[in-house]
C-alpha cells in the first residue's frame, strides 16, 4: 500500500524501494508487483533491474493477453535502451539563455520553419507541458505556457512536431484516460480569429 501511494504522488523511486521489499519478503505474493515495479523502474532508466522483473513476470502462469502484450513492449524497450547506453552519441548543448532555458528540464525543441516561434517540453514536478517562445530582434522573447487546450495539469505532453506551414502541432500524449495505450499520437490545429489566434 505505501508503494501504492508513493506511485500516486510520483515518488517512483520510493515507490520502487517499497515493492522491492515486497519481492524480497516472499517473491510469490503477487505477480502485479513485479510489473509494477518495472514500469516505474523503467521512467527511472533502471533498465537491467526492469528487464529482470519484467522476465519473472512473464514466466508466471495465468497473465492476461493484454497483460503479456505490454510486457513483451516494455522488455523491448529495456534491450534497447540497454544497447543504446552502451554506444552515447556525443553531442555539445547550448544554453539558450534566461528567456528560455531555467533549473528545470527543458527538451525536445521544435521551431516553425520561418524560425520565428519554437515550442519545447518542459517538466516542472514530473509534469511535461509545452512553452513557446516567439522571436523578436533576431531574439527569443520571454517563453510562455502554450495553452491549457493542449497542455494538461495531470498528464504529460511532449516530442512534438510541428507542420511546415505551422498550421498543426503533432505531440505524445501519455496516460490520459482517452488514450489507447501508455502514450498516444494527438494533432491541434491552430486556427486564427479576427484579432487572436488560439489553438483548437
């Protein structure tokens, strides 16, 4: 149960902690705490430990098929992420400066292709939400929440793409209740009013 609250308030590290302690205390008590603890196990990049897990469950009589099919998802994304730590891509980071950049995690930037607005992820608190800046002077103006349209307080939003024209936004969507699986493909299209432009 303290696992389960931890989860809940996004301690997934203390969360992994407490289900670990589960396993160890009598490794058949449930087989749901061994997927448990690797789909937070592997938010946590605790590949190796995830893959184990994940294996231990799927040896377990009676999973349900969409039980399995998840499983076998997440083992694939452990051997590869395993495979893709091994071989890092160098690569140098540019701070962009105050307007943009702050203490919290900022990725994923996308920009318009007049180079005049870019869109980016950050993730204040385990929230993943859209920013935009918009380019004056040659300079990226102060970035702004995008919209509470697309953006939402208990879901992440994120890898987004946007159209040439910069018409349509395509991002991930992950865990929202009208999703069809952990992460899903969403479009918003921005449509111009007399004097205002909004995203639908």
């Amino acid at each position: 149960m303290l696992g389960d609250i931890m989860q809940k308030q996004r301690n997934l590290k203390g969360a992994i902690t407490e289900f670990r302690k589960v396993i160890a205390i009598n490794p058949d008590y449930s087989r749901l705490v061994y997927s448990k603890v690797a789909d937070m196990e592997v938010s946590e990049a605790m590949y190796p430990e995830a893959l184990a897990h994940l294996q231990k469950y799927l040896s377990i009589a009676g999973i349900t098929d969409q039980g399995k099919t998840y499983a076998q998802k997440l083992v694939k994304d452990c051997i590869f992420a395993m495979e893709a730590v091994k071989h890092p891509i160098a690569f140098k980071p540019i701070n962009m400066g105050p307007n943009i950049n702050t203490a919290n995690d900022e990725y994923s930037p996308v920009s318009t292709a007049d180079d005049k607005t870019i869109i980016y992820t950050r993730q204040i608190a385990l929230n993943e939400d859209f920013y935009q800046s918009t380019k004056a002077n040659n300079e990226w103006q102060k970035s702004v929440y995008l919209s509470d349209r697309i953006n939402t307080p208990n879901y992440n939003e994120g890898s987004e793409s946007i159209s040439q024209d910069g018409k349509f936004l395509f991002f991930t969507g992950c865990n929202r209740p009208d999703g069809h699986g952990r992460c899903d493909i969403y479009v918003t299209q921005k449509r111009l009013r007399i004097g205002a432009s909004h995203s639908a």
